[in-house]
C-alpha cells in the first residue's frame, strides 16, 4: 500500500487485479447449511479459532490474487467468540497485499463511536469500516480523524435486502419548518427525494472535504473520496440515480450471488472509468465447495471467485466501461 | 425475574425498586477525562478485563437496589479487548437481581443479524439489545425468535445528538407512488411527519404482535411490548409527540446528565402509569467521583444514582404520574 488513502489504494489493487470483486469473509460453524468443512473443525479439535484461521487462510490463498478487498463481517466472529481469528485474518490479508473492509455497520456518537473507530482501526487494523448514518454527522465525526488519516468509511444508503424499503423509500423533503399537515405543498424539484437519496447528499457532504478525496489525475478522470456508500445489488434502478448523486464516492455493492444479484445489475454502479464500485459476495465464494469435495473448498472457492470476475469484467467491456 | 418478558421484568424491576433510572456502564481508561481510577488500574496491573470488572463490580454494588437496569455499551469493552469482563458483568448483574440492555446498536439482515443477536442473548446473555431500525423489517426479523422468548429490542427513534435532525427530522411521506416533482401535492394530515415518528411508527407495527405484549392488568393500564425506542433526554418536545405515537412501546431515554438533560426533559418519555421510559446515564454515575477521593468512587457512584432517581421521582409526582 503506497497511497495515503484508502480510495486511492483501493484503486490501486482493481487496477493491478484487473477486478472489483469483494470477498466478505463469513464464517460459519454448524447447522445444515453453508459452513466451514468438518475436515476443518476436526483438524481444529472444535477450537472455532483455530478452524475460522485455517478456513480463512485458504480461501484468501486462493482468492487474494485477483481480489482487491476482503470483507469480513464481524458478527460472525462475535458469534464464535472468534475476534483472535479475525485479527489474525486482517494481519493475513494484509500480508498478501490487500485491503480490509470490516461490515460492521457501527452507528453511535461521541466518545462512543470513538471507542468503536479505535477499537476497528487501532485494535483490528481494517482499512474501512461500514457505518450506518441514521445519527447524522455526529456519528461520523468521531471518525474523521481516522478518515484524514486515511481509513475509509462506508455509509449505507440503500440495502440488499427485499424490505428495506420499509423506511429508506420513503419521500421525504429537505426543509426545515413544519408546514401545516393536511395541506397543498408546493415541492421544487429535487427537494423531495426518497430517504436513499437523502442518505447518499449528505455522503456526498462529508466525503467532500479535500483531505478526503483521492489523486485523481493518476488514476482517473477524477478523484474519489474516502467516504463511500453502500447500494444493494438487487436494486440496480436506485443504483442508477446514486450513481448519479455521488460520483465520486465508492460503492460497496452486496448482494451478489446468494442474495440473487448479477453481473447486469451491478453496471449501475460503476462509472465511466470503471471504477467507483465494488462487487461483494460472500456465501457463493465461502461455501463454493458445498457440491463439491469439502476438502477443496479453497480450490472451489477461488474458481468461483475468478468467474464472478470473469462475469463482471465482461458486463463492464459490454457497456463500454473499462475492464483494466 | 419471574415473568417471560423483558417488559414485565422490567416493570417488576421499576416498581420494586421505586426507580426507573438506567446506569451506563461505559469503562474508560486513561486519557486526561472521566477514567477508571488508578488505584484499580495499579492493583489489577494494567491488565484491562481485570480492572474493568473490578470497576463494574463497585459501581454494580453501590447502585443495584435503586437500579431496574443496567446499560454496558460494547464499543468500549471491544476497545479494550476486555469482552470477557463485559460477560462477568453481565452475570453480576442478574446475580444482583438486575436487568442487562446491552448498548451495540446492531443492524443487519439474514445470517449475520442471526449472528449478532446469537452473540448477545447466547454469548453474552443480555436481557435486551439496541437495534437500528434503517433497514427496515429485515433488521427486526432475525431477532423475533429471541423476542418471543422474552428478550427485548430498543430500536433507534430519534437519537439525543446535536445532529440527529439531519436525517431524522426530515419530513417524509408514508407514499409508495412517486409523484412528479415539481408539482403541488396535496398531503393529507397524518401522512407527512417526520422521519422518526415513521421510525416510531415502524416499532409500534413490529411491538404489536401479542405474544410480545406484556400481562397488562397486573402492572397497570395495559401491557408493554418487548419492543421499545431510544429517545433522546434533549429533545422533549418531540419525545411528548413520540409517546404519543407508541404508548405501549417503553421508550430508553439517553442523554441525562453529561449530555444536559434534566428530570424535566424526561417527563413527557413517561406514561400516566409512571411506566413506559428508563432513563439512562452513564459519565455522570460511573465518573462521579472526579472531584473527589478516587478510591471512593463507588460510594460517589451510589449518591449520584440516588440523587439522579430522586430528582425523576420528585418530578414524576409533580406531574402527577406515579411515582410507585
């Protein structure tokens, strides 16, 4: 890692990866479905620390040559009382040249949200971290001097999931006096957005302060903040006119794979330099050995990785956007 | 705790108790503020989960008889690594006949919500959990099966920061049509509120279910969900409009003492009942004993406390609502 921001390492490692996709690292221990193979927790005599390194450490063997950025999601190693395994992770993929995204979605104020900035940048080391906005700037205040520092920090705007509508969908208007309810509003365009939008103005604020935004003239037509957002796979139309709002600011993109997204909805999110955005996908990569022999889950695994790029690379060449 | 719900222990908790205060166990090390004293950092030999649990343990010991609940915020148990004296306290707590909301603030979907809230009702056995409410019913679901079996969610309304208004006092429309911009629209009474009554209005929908509706009729006028919302102490007006909206709903109100609300500022959270708000602190209980003898910090603890739950109380009678 060369560059003093995050935007610009990132970009650096899609540039020599020639890719976009994004790993979430989501450990699994148990159940009927996806998880880490019994080989694996054999090996480990039940110790979940121990199983969640080997695992981690094979797929990022065989995934960390064409993957940028690893996402792991901290719930999963809070589940398993399994923080040695992630900082161990994080060491890892640092090593192997590449940079973490911890999903942790921290959301709070003051000398709290200080204590969780240090607790995810100085105690575990991640490169970003995703952060929910419902607070307003005082809940990314307390992270700015890390993003000055180069850390980046990803807001959600608009979720994967079928219901998150619910509440970010809802039409809202930026004015501040309460008019009368039951009456005639005159609404100016652009002032009544749905919540989304909201969301993505004031990323778009934060992100703009210079010290934020990265070298563009070396990379691109221009350059990108270390404040980004994170926008659904499966919304690619709300995508469009995000894209449309922030620019500049990187997209994490789930929802790719298991949560049904493709590589057609995705293209929305990328802009014209192809950069801007990246692609994640966890249980597709994670558990990609499930039809296979479990003592090739990192062989699986990498493959599924190379075709998911594979996809993403040819929409970008399709609709004209550079694919390195 | 003898009932099947976090609502009706909690009001168990309130009445036999005569209190409805809510201490923040918030360990902070070094730093020139509000810390844990030396004395206990010397004897527990810098080592942090020892110190931390040794605090806790004090402040638990001098407040518990006046306390229904108790509110450790993760974020600094993870910044100091010090998970396991967060789980010790957590079992002091209900050895000490007390109730545990733990402050983590979680929101995600699927698995990972699963994830979360298996960490904090199986790992670290708390009564109840904040949650943010952004991503809508998606958010809530993972965490139902947990709320019938009697644990509690308090889900974000409209937080006690400067800048909550940011976003949540954006005036939005309960419309899934999106109606042409530019254009007068006329907004029928009711359907244009800010975001954080939607928010609230969100958890009355997901409070309702019966089986999280506490015994009514033996507490009071009727039954509280085992849902609930964060009102800041800061913004009384809109908390009077809040507790309008969701009467059955309990309502944690942050932000008394350090952040500047007064007995005053909480007295709309309260329903006539004297039920239905817990009022929370944390600095200004834990650090009370700044200005004075530092090995006395427990017995400064236990005055603050009382003097915090006297001061609610007198105020609860002036109005007119029980003060149990």
């Amino acid at each position: 890692m060369y560059h003093k921001l995050f935007s610009d390492n990132l970009i650096d490692q899609i540039k020599q990866k020639k890719s976009i996709i994004c790993i979430g690292l989501d450990p699994r221990i148990g159940g009927s479905g996806a998880k880490i193979p019994q080989n694996i927790m054999e090996r480990a005599k039940n110790n979940y620390n121990d199983a969640i390194w080997e695992f981690n450490k094979e797929i990022i063997d065989h995934t960390c040559e064409i993957t940028p950025i690893f996402k792991p999601q901290i719930a999963f190693y809070e589940q398993y009382n399994a923080l040695d395994a992630l900082k161990k992770t994080i060491d890892y993929i640092h090593k192997k040249n590449s940079l973490v995204l911890l999903d942790a979605k921290r959301n709070d104020i003051g000398s709290t949200a200080e204590a969780y900035a240090s607790a995810i940048f100085e105690n575990f080391k991640a490169d970003a971290v995703t952060v929910n906005g419902y607070l307003g700037s005082d809940g990314i205040t307390p992270f700015l001097r890390y993003i000055a520092e180069g850390k980046g920090v990803i807001v959600l705007i608009k979720t994967s999931n079928k219901s998150s509508g619910e509440f970010q969908d809802l039409f809202s208007l930026s004015i501040p006096n309460i008019p009368p309810s039951g009456i005639e509003i005159t609404v100016e365009k652009g002032l009544l957005v749905r919540n989304y939008i909201q969301m993505a103005r004031l990323i778009k604020e934060w992100g703009a302060n210079p010290n934020f935004v990265g070298e563009g003239n070396s990379f691109g037509k221009f350059g990108y903040s270390n404040i980004g957002g994170v926008v659904g796979a499966t919304f690619p139309e709300q995508m469009k006119l995000i894209r449309k709002e922030i620019p500049q600011n990187f997209m994490l993109i789930p929802g790719y794979g298991a949560q049904g997204g493709t590589a057609k909805d995705i293209i929305n999110g990328v802009n014209e330099d192809g950069l801007g955005a990246i692609i994640s996908a966890s249980r597709s990569i994670d558990y990609a050995y499930q039809k296979l022999d479990e003592t090739e889950f990192g062989a699986a695994a990498g493959k599924a990785a190379e075709a998911m790029r594979k996809a993403i690379n040819q929409e970008l060449e399709k609709s004209g956007k550079i694919a390195y």
